[in-house]
C-alpha cells in the first residue's frame, strides 16, 4: 500500500495517494519501514507535518538508517524543518 501511495504522489493523483497512505498506516500503524514511506509521500505531498510526523513515529519504532534520511530525495521537502534537524540528531 505504502509503494502504491508513492506511486499514487509520483503521478500526482494526491487524493489516491491520500487514501492509500491512511490504508497503509491502518493495516501497520507501528511499522517503522511503513511509516518511514508513508513519511516520504507525504513529504513528497508537501503534507511536512504529517511527514515529520511519521518520521518521528518511524524512529520511536525502531527505524535508524540515519544514511536514507539524509540522502533520499523523497524528503527534501522537510529537511530544513527543525524537526528534521532533531531527529537527524538522535541517529547519530
């Protein structure tokens, strides 16, 4: 569901990817690999408190690849966030 909902954004069908992202936190709301995708199409949504938020939630569960979280272009949209810049910190 999470790819399908990057998909969904990449083709810019945002009310799909909507629906796919709550589909995919519903079935795995504690999943970190879940929710780290889902944070990525929100991001690439411009949706950046609902992608911070999932990305403070994908850490708390467990996520720790510090690398993709600085390098995926997905994320761009939050990166300069404060947010961002916290959870960058606790990965380190």
């Amino acid at each position: 569901l999470y790819l399908g909902a990057g998909c969904l954004t990449q083709l810019g069908q945002r009310v799909r990817a909507m629906e796919w992202t709550a589909r995919a936190l519903a079935a795995d709301p504690e999943d970190s690999g879940v929710l780290y995708n889902v944070a990525c199409s929100f991001s690439l949504m411009e949706e950046t408190e609902k992608a911070l938020g999932c990305l403070e939630k994908a850490v708390a569960c467990g996520f720790g690849h510090k690398e993709w979280l600085e390098h995926d272009s997905d994320l761009n949209a939050v990166r300069g966030d404060s947010r961002f810049q916290a959870l960058m910190k606790k990965l380190l």
